[in-house]
C-alpha cells in the first residue's frame, strides 16, 4: 500500500467527517421545536427563567457562532444536554452504546460466519436441490423486514413455546450471581441478534454463492482441478480468497443496514440499546440525543468503509488508486 493512496484516503476520510459533523449540526438545528419550551413543558417558566435557559443553551447566539461552539465542544467530548433525561448527552450514550455493540457484534459475527458457509455450501453444490433450497430461502429471508421477522420470532418463541425472553436485558427482580446474570443476558439476546442474523445472513449467502459460481468457472480453477487439488481446498484455498471483495463490499455497506436495523429490532424486543434510544427521543423530540447518535452512526458508517477500502489494497495487489 503506497503512502500516496494512503494519505489521499486520509483526506478524504477528513473531509468526509466534516461534512457529515456540519449536515448533522444543520439538520438538527432546523428542525422545528424550541428547546426551551421542550425543557419547560412540565410546569411554567417565568421570563427570567427562559432568558436563563436561553443562554445557558448557547440560543442566543447566531447559528454560525453556534455551529463554532458545537464543534469546539465537540472536540472536546461534550455532546450537549439532554432535554429529556436532564443529563450530559455523553452519560445518557454510555450504557446504550455498550448494549448495542453487544447485540450488533454477536449478530455480526454470526452473519458473516453463516451467510458465507451457506454461500460456500450453495455454490459447490451449485443447481443442485440444496443450493435451490438455500437460494430461495435466502430470498425469502432477505426480502422480510427485520421488525417483522422480530415479530414472528416474539410469537413462536415468547408466546407460542414460552422458551425464551422476548423484551428487555435482564429478567426483572431476578437476583443470581455473576454466571447467572450473564446466562440471564445471553437468553435475552438469542432472540433480537437471531432477528439480525436471519435477515442479513441471507445477504452475504447470496452473494457468496453468486460471486462463487462465476469464480468456479475461471481457468486457474480449471488449472487447479486438473492438478488433483481436493473440492475442499480449491473452494476454501483458491475461490473463496479471490471472491473476498465482492463480500468485503457487502460487509461495509451491511454495517449502514445493520444499524439502520438495529433501531428496529431494539424498539421490537425493547432491548436497552441506542436505537431503542432513538425510538424514544424521536417520540420526545430529545434533539441533542438524536444528533449525537445519528453522529455516532454516521462515523461508524464511514470508518468501515475507509477501512474496507485499505484492505481492498491488502486483498487484492491489481487494485490501484491513482
């Protein structure tokens, strides 16, 4: 990877950070909704009081000057206040960011694992009864709505068969040690990352398979067959490894989905999570919370991608970038 391609990145990764910091500050700042009404809704608020509130908001200044202090403060980590929950928007995150990188990480890992097994599985059987079977049960999958696939799940698992938690992180009032609070966890988390798994794994078994097929037919793999190489290693050894970005591609544009997904699937099974987070300031209009966790996305979204592009570098030697 040259130092050129490398910095050229860097810069556009830069630019890109901005843009996407100043569109969030304008896009919330436009929106209709005063704050200080929202803050004061509960009871009423004497002139002096507004006038207090104003100020201490930073309201009374021009929007560019506090577009200016937006980015000074957050430089330096603050976030702006809650108007919801009368807190720094930085400690109202915290716990949500942790439950959503726990139920968005294992639903990850479990995609890629399986939809790219089921590609495998799919493509070396290729117009065969399984890879029919895996094939449109994979459509069928892929074209369901995450809330929706959460729903059915709620049924059968919850209401049906009672086998598992359909809401919530923890059973409430259950008192167990350190083992049974994490069992307790992972039972509640079956269920939401299942809903993840199911819709996008279908995705990356599509385009395994798909990116498998045209690889399965090039010369090298005719070349490697006629060396006496096992199905088993030209498969796993020398086409899936030249069928990586196609599915590296996927991976970064699944992250953007994922999260959109996320918000769904956490307001379905009430899972304590930034987008169950989101849901709520939607509905209470909680504009500091809804910035930074839009930013929050938004810089996740984009960081996959600068690092998808690297390892396009490191994947494949005949991708160049001037």
């Amino acid at each position: 990877m040259s130092l050129r391609y490398l910095a050229k990145k860097l810069f556009t990764l830069a630019v890109t950070l901005y843009v996407t910091v100043s569109f969030n500050f304008l896009l919330f700042h436009v929106l209709p909704g005063n704050p200080v009404q929202l803050l004061a809704r509960s009871g009423h608020f004497d002139p002096a009081a507004r006038a207090q509130l104003v100020k201490l908001f930073g309201l009374d200044h021009p929007l560019i000057v506090q577009y200016f202090i937006y980015l000074k403060d957050m430089v330096h980590g603050n976030l702006g206040f809650s108007y919801v929950y009368r807190q720094p928007v930085t400690t109202v995150l915290g716990g949500a960011i942790g439950n959503t990188v726990l139920l968005v990480g294992t639903a990850t890992l479990v995609t890629i694992v399986v939809g790219i097994w089921l590609g495998v599985v799919a493509a070396s059987r290729a117009h065969s009864l399984s890879d029919a079977t895996i094939t449109v049960t994979s459509l069928g999958l892929w074209s369901m709505p995450d809330f929706f696939t959460g729903m059915i799940l709620i049924f059968i698992c919850g209401v049906w068969t009672h086998i598992l938690p359909i809401s919530g992180l923890v059973t409430p009032g259950l008192v167990t040690g350190t083992w049974g609070h994490l069992v307790d966890v992972a039972r509640h988390l079956i269920l939401p990352a299942l809903t993840l798994t199911l819709v996008n794994a279908a995705e990356f078994s599509l385009i395994s398979r798909n990116t498998l097929v045209d690889v399965m037919v090039e010369d090298y793999m005719l070349t490697a067959r006629a060396k006496g190489l096992s199905r088993r290693r030209i498969i796993w050894r020398h086409a899936l490894r030249n069928a990586t970005l196609p599915i590296v591609t996927a991976t970064a544009l699944y992250v953007g989905m994922i999260l959109g997904g996320a918000i769904q699937v956490e307001t379905v099974f009430s899972w304590p999570g930034m987008g169950l987070l989101i849901y709520n300031s939607v509905v209470q209009r909680d504009y500091p919370v809804l910035e930074a966790a839009f930013l929050i996305f938004a810089i996740a979204v984009i960081a996959t991608n600068f690092i998808s592009d690297l390892l396009y570098q490191v994947l494949d030697p005949r991708v160049r970038r001037a």
